[in-house]
C-alpha cells in the first residue's frame, strides 16, 4: 500500500516539473530574444531543476500536522509530553524531509548531474560551489519550517484550516522562487520579496548553486539567511507562547 | 502537593442565531457570551491521595484538569502542582506527571507497542534498569507481553487501555491523572486497571485523580471525592460521609412465580408514605423496591411483598453511589 503511495507522489512531482519545464521552452520560442531576464533556455531549465531540488531538500510542512492536532483535540496528548511542541513537531516532519530527500532530491540530483553532461552545459552549475550551496539549503529548511509553524499558528486563532493552507502555500511558492525567478518581479514585488524570509528557503541556494551568487554576494546571502533562522526561531516562540495562553482544547 | 486557589476558566463563545440569516449576522455582529467553565475553585490534595473528581457532563472536570496538566492557561487563580506552575513551565512539570485520556491514546499509532515504550523511554530520560524493572512490574499486572511486538492500530480497546496506564505510569510521575480510564472496559479488565493504579499508589505514593462516571471506581479507588457542579464545587470529603449521610435509601430486589400485571402496588398508602418517597420497578419476574430506610424497615417491606407474592429469591442493597450522586447533580447542592 505505502509503495503505491510513494509512486503516485514522486510521479506527480516529477510529472509537474516536467510540464514546467515544457511551458519554458513555449516561452522560449515565442520570444524574439534568446536571454530573458538573464536566462537562456537552458539556463532556465537548470533553474527549475534546481528548484525542484531545493524544494525537496527544504521541505517542511508542520502546518496540516497542526490543523489536524488541533481540531482533533489530540493537540493535548503532545502537551502532557515534556517536549516543545514546535520540537516535536519539526522531527516529525523530518520524517517526511529524510523521505523527501530519498525519493525526490536523489532523483532530481541525478537528472541535473544528466541533463549538464548530455548537454555539455558542465559549467552551468558551479560545482564548487556545492558544499556552500547544501549548508545554505539547510539554512532553507529551518527558514522553511519556522516560517510555516508560525503561520499555523493562525489555526489556533482563527479556527479555519483550507483556505490558509492554500493561501499559504501561495505566498511560499511566489515568494522563494519556485514559479518563476525573483529577479523576473516587478521593482515593487521584488521589494516585496526581500522583506519576506522565503526567498532564504530556494532563491538563496538555487542561485548559488547556479554560480550566480558569488564572493561577498554570497556572504551576504548566507548572512541574510542566518538572521532570518534567528529571528524566526525567536519569533516562532513568542507566537507559540502567546497561542499556548490562548488555547482552547478541543473535545471533553 | 496539588494547591488549587480560586482557579476561574472563562471561555468566549460567539452566539449565531439559525438559519442562513443568522449566518450571515453572524458573519459581521456575533454575540458574545462569556461562559465560566470554572468558578473560584479551591483545594488542596496531598502527596499519595487517591481523589476521584466527579460531576455531571459538562461540570467543569476536563477543564480543571487540563489547567492542572498545563494544557490550558486559567483566566484567573493559582496552581501549584510539586511548587510548580503548570501552565508557566509546562515542560517541566509534564515530566513529573501521567496522564490517561479514556478516548484517546499517547502511543504511536503505527507502531509497534514495544517502541512506544522505547520512545518514552527516552522523552522520560529513563535509565536502562530503571526501565526493565517498570516494564516487566507492567508486563506482570497487565498482561502486556502478549500483544506488545503488535502495532497500536491493531489493538482491542482493552488491550489498548492496559498500554496507555502503563504508558502514563511507566516514568514513575508523581501525580497520575485519569479521565475516564475504564470507559468501554470488560469486567476483568476494569479490575485489572484498578490492581495496577492500587499497586502504584502503594508501591511509589503516587497522587491519583481520577474523573469518571464509574462510581465503582471510585469505591474501590478513593476514600477522597470531590463533586463539582456548573464550575463550582460543591463537596469535598470522603465516600464513607456522603454514604452516611445521603445513603438513607435501602433497595430490594424480589424475584416472583406471579406475573406482574399492571396493577398499582399501593405500597405509598400501605407504608403512609409519599408516593414520590417510593421507587418501583417491574420487570418481567423481578420487582425492584427503593424505599427510605428510616421510615420502613426492610423487616417490613419485606413481610408486605412476601404476604402478597410468590417470592422466589430476595436481595437486599444499601443505598447506590449512583443515586446519591445523581440527587446531588439534581440538586445542585449537598446538604449534609
């Protein structure tokens, strides 16, 4: 049963990305220039791979975990645990991560190592770069998860679940890259873009990985990121505490 | 050991009146009502007492004891659990405590019972002998061995119940919280749970409070009780005072040859009693009698339905928790 379920999931995720890519060469051919916004075809390609890649690798989404705990009432049984909750929360979805990480990021990993060697196209990514690239894809995951968990936070306030997940999910995918690259925004969304901490969760490190963020480009990138993890960290606390206070259990 | 000082939980509920209409009022002017779950409660349990905590639905139980767990935050009062503020340092007190809800489980639902027991092995900071030596006390009493290698998914409820007091026993807390532990168990089974908290209770002084509407429980658990009603509570003292002082009702069961066809007893004016002083029940070949102890001695009740039937078999019983406790929800008081 559970092999089912994992073939469907990595199927549709790579079914996705594929179309994504698909829809880029329709762009591509319809456009009189053969670079748009500094990406060639291929480039471009190489940065939805990457996306996919780092999507995958930074994959954390507490937010079902705590709609269901809470309207459930089963949001008690973690509370009488002498654990944090947000701690709790976050190795239970590292389960998924490590299961994301296997199925997803191995797979794409190797299709980009593929795609740059059938193309010739070797040094489209900065291989160098790797290592940093992974430490900043970590940076990405705890971005990634503090950011989600005190968005669902919301559940606690606001007793409605569908519609935040969608609107959050939103904000996610425009926001760190992952439709289209950040420097394609508007002067206005791009602003935007850089007050929100989502673009420390894939733009960061798919642009390094790209080889397009380097020297002190890069330490600032990666400085970026590190003061979003902090600050989210303590944010993530405050706002837990403040729906702890708050909280009314459901069930007897 | 557990202070309670005029501990209040408010909650907010936003009032929609019906229909579609009312939705969408509701959507933009909701009005507000203020509900007191709790009421200025106050009271003291000390290390190794066995309290049973009961009320009617919706008394306030679950709520007090959620604030005493640390799940919910009071609107107003204090608690104190060991010196600790449970809802201020909810992770250090959550190590001192168990906790067995009835309807839901703490273990991991798709795994094998014996790895729950690992994991809380390690949240509970448990040395290894330490842990061998609680696990095969739980093993014994409990029977755990033969499904503990099964998933938690595929358990029997009872088998699932007997996990989850081992479970919340397992780290040796110091206060053990029961709601509604027995709920749905087998006789045997019932038993087997009351053996184990008996045994803990003995064994390590461990501080009980058990909510539930098994009044059977209780009798054989706690000498201590507390009733709350609508938030407030209403009595706290021992089974033994209530039985004295409400237990003025005796109840006897005959078992007739005769038919019991529908004619009235009459028993009200036989005794000049008031009617209202009487419960009669008729069922097939058993007649079941409550009466006030004071006013008819059993010698008589009994002498008056003999004269009157052909009666097989007597049994008589003092007065049920179960009465007692329900004329107290009834009446909102207790008047000793």
């Amino acid at each position: 049963m559970y092999r089912v379920h994992i073939l469907l999931w990595v199927f549709g995720d790579f079914f996705s990305l594929g179309l994504t890519i698909l829809l880029w060469v329709a762009i591509y051919a319809n456009s009189p220039t053969e670079m748009i916004r500094g990406f060639t075809l291929i480039q471009m390609i190489f940065y939805n791979l990457i996306i996919h890649l780092t999507g995958s690798i930074t994959y954390m989404s507490p937010l079902s975990d705590v709609a269901e705990d809470y309207y459930d009432g089963r949001i008690s049984m973690s509370l009488i645990k002498p654990a944090s909750y947000a701690i709790q929360l976050f190795f239970r979805n590292l389960g998924n991560n490590l299961f994301s990480n296997l199925f997803i990021t191995l797979p794409t990993f190797l299709l980009i190592a593929a795609v740059s060697l059938a193309t010739h196209q070797t040094e489209s990514l900065a291989w160098l770069s790797f290592p940093v690239f992974l430490f900043s894809s970590l940076l990405g995951l705890f971005i990634n998860y503090f950011a989600n968990f005190i968005f669902s936070n919301l559940v606690f306030y606001t007793d409605a679940t569908f519609g935040m997940f969608q609107l959050n999910q939103a904000i996610v995918r425009i926001f760190s890259g992952a439709l289209i690259p950040l420097n394609f925004f508007p002067g206005w969304l791009r602003s935007l873009a850089g007050f929100l901490p989502y673009a420390g969760v894939q733009y960061i490190p798919a642009m390094i990985l790209l080889g397009r963020t380097t020297g002190n480009d890069l330490l600032s990138a990666i400085g970026v990121q590190v003061l979003w993890v902090v600050f989210l960290g303590v944010a993530a606390q405050l706002v837990w505490s403040h729906s702890l206070s708050r909280m009314k259990v459901m069930g007897g | 050991m557990i202070e309670v000082r005029n501990l209040t939980k408010e909650f907010v509920k936003y009032e929609k009146e019906k229909g579609l209409k009312g939705l969408v009022k509701g959507f933009f002017n909701a009005k507000k009502v203020v509900k007191k779950a709790v009421d200025n409660i106050s009271f003291t349990i000390n290390e190794g007492e066995m309290v049973g905590y009961i009320g009617a639905n919706g008394a306030g139980k679950s709520t007090t004891i959620k604030m005493l767990t640390g799940i919910l935050t009071p609107t107003s009062g204090e608690v104190r659990i060991d010196g600790i503020i449970p809802y201020q340092n909810r992770v250090e007190n959550a190590k001192k405590i168990g906790v067995v809800f009835g309807q839901r489980t703490q273990l991991w639902w798709d795994l094998p019972l014996s790895e729950s027991f690992l994991i809380l092995k390690e949240i509970y900071e448990m040395p290894d002998a330490f842990y061998e030596e609680q696990m095969s006390f739980f093993n014994r009493i409990l029977n755990l061995d033969e499904f503990i290698k099964s998933p938690v998914r595929t358990l029997s409820l009872g088998q699932r119940m007997r996990a989850d007091i081992a479970a919340s026993l397992l780290h040796n807390p110091k206060v053990l919280y029961l709601d509604e532990p027995t709920i749905g168990l087998d006789v045997n089974a019932k038993q087997r749970m009351r053996d184990a908290i008996k045994m803990m209770n003995q064994k390590y002084n461990t501080t009980v409070i058990l909510t539930t509407h098994d009044l059977d429980d209780i009798a054989e658990l706690c000498n201590r009780i507390l009733i709350i009603d609508n938030g407030k509570v209403i009595y706290d003292g021992s089974l033994h005072e209530i039985k004295e002082k409400y237990g003025t009702t005796k109840r006897i069961e005959f078992e007739v040859r005769d038919e019991l066809n529908d004619e009235s007893l009459n028993l009200a004016s036989v005794f000049n009693v008031h009617p209202d002083e009487l419960e009669i029940t008729r069922e097939d070949k058993k007649l079941s009698i409550v009466f006030p102890k004071l006013k008819i001695s059993v010698a008589q009740m009994t002498e008056e339905i003999l004269r009157r039937f052909d009666v097989q078999d007597i049994s008589i019983f003092d007065a049920d928790i179960e009465r007692i406790v329900a004329r107290i929800y009834d009446e909102g008081k207790v008047t000793l």
